[in-house]
C-alpha cells in the first residue's frame, strides 16, 4: 500500500471520529422526553446532528474507493484507527476523560493496526 493509501484510511478514520464529537453534542439538545414528534423535530433541524451524519457518510466513498485498490481482510483492520482518534478528540472536544484500561486496550488496537498494516 502507498502513503495515499495510509492517508485516506487516516482522513477517513478522523471524519468518523469528528462524526461522533458532533453526533454527541448534538443528542444533548434531542427532546426524549415529549414524544415522538418533537424528537424528531429536534433531530432534524440539529445542526450538530447533520454535520456528524455528514462526516460518518463521507468516508463510504473513501471505502469504496479503497476496496476497489485493496483487500478488504487489510483495509478493514486499518480503520481500527478510528478508535484511537476518538478517544483523543472525546478528551480534546468534549472534555471526556479515558480511564487507563481503555488506554491500555487502544493500546493493543494500534498493535493490532500495526501488525495488518505490515502483513
């Protein structure tokens, strides 16, 4: 695989994690608590909501764009990256904090990269 290809599985992994700091802040104005309707409502005109569906949908291209060149037993692995970069981005954006086990297992998901990537 080239340095594109390393890029791509990055941009794409890193639009998902922002996907997931936007979808988490914008759940907190979701109205649960009303009825279907007024959920839904809220949903819908979120700003907040509609940017982390955008950024969870733009990397599909990326992965179809990545299938045609790659096997899927190796692209697949490699975007375990994303679980790496959320955590990062949970504590930098949303002032989350990760205990030392969850540390210690993304730990072994970037062995894990690791390993796929130089197999």
């Amino acid at each position: 695989m080239t340095a594109g290809t390393y890029l791509l599985i990055l941009f794409g992994s890193t639009l998902t994690a922002f996907g997931g700091i936007w979808l988490k802040r914008g759940a907190s104005a979701v109205v649960l608590d009303q009825g279907l309707w007024p959920m839904a409502r809220t949903a819908v005109f979120n700003v907040q909501l509609l940017f982390g569906l955008v950024c969870y949908i733009l990397p599909i291209g990326i992965w179809i764009y990545l299938l045609r060149a790659h096997d899927l037993s190796k692209i697949q692995p490699l975007l375990a990256v994303v679980y790496v970069i959320t955590p990062i981005f949970a504590i930098l954006f949303l002032h989350e904090s990760v205990s030392l086990m969850r540390w210690g297992g993304i730990f072994f998901i970037i062995i894990g990269v690791a390993l796929v990537s130089q197999s």
